[in-house]
C-alpha cells in the first residue's frame, strides 16, 4: 500500500466516522431564537467531533494497513 492509498483509505474513513459522529450530543432547546430553525442545536461541538473522526479514522486505517501488510 502507497502512501498515497493510505492517505485515501485515512480520508474515506474520516468522512465514514464524521457523519457518524455528528449527530452525538446534539441537544435541541426548549425556546427558539427568531430566525433560527426548530431543530438548530444548542452547541455543535464540531471541533471535538471532527478530532474524534479523525483519530478513529486514522486508528481503523493503521489496522486495515497492518493487515494488508502482513498478509501479502
């Protein structure tokens, strides 16, 4: 496996884990600002979900390329 593959592997997995990841902690107020959608969350904890995303996808490519490199 290229580093170039790895690379591919690491950002379908980043984009995998992070929808996954994005509706966790999602928490909806009871009073609504004007102008704001009903369902617009109170915090997105976006930064957090996308570090989260990233070091799961990175963990999960390290195995998948461990196991590419030992069975070939």
């Amino acid at each position: 496996m290229s580093i170039v593959s790895f690379f591919v592997v690491v950002f379908i997995l980043w984009l995998i884990f992070f929808f996954i990841f994005l509706p966790l902690g999602i928490e909806i107020p009871e009073k609504h600002e004007f102008g704001h959608a009903n369902s617009s969350p109170k915090k997105t904890y976006l930064f957090l979900k996308i570090a989260l995303s990233f070091l799961t996808s990175l963990i999960a490519s390290l195995i998948f390329y461990y196991f590419i490199k030992i069975s070939f």
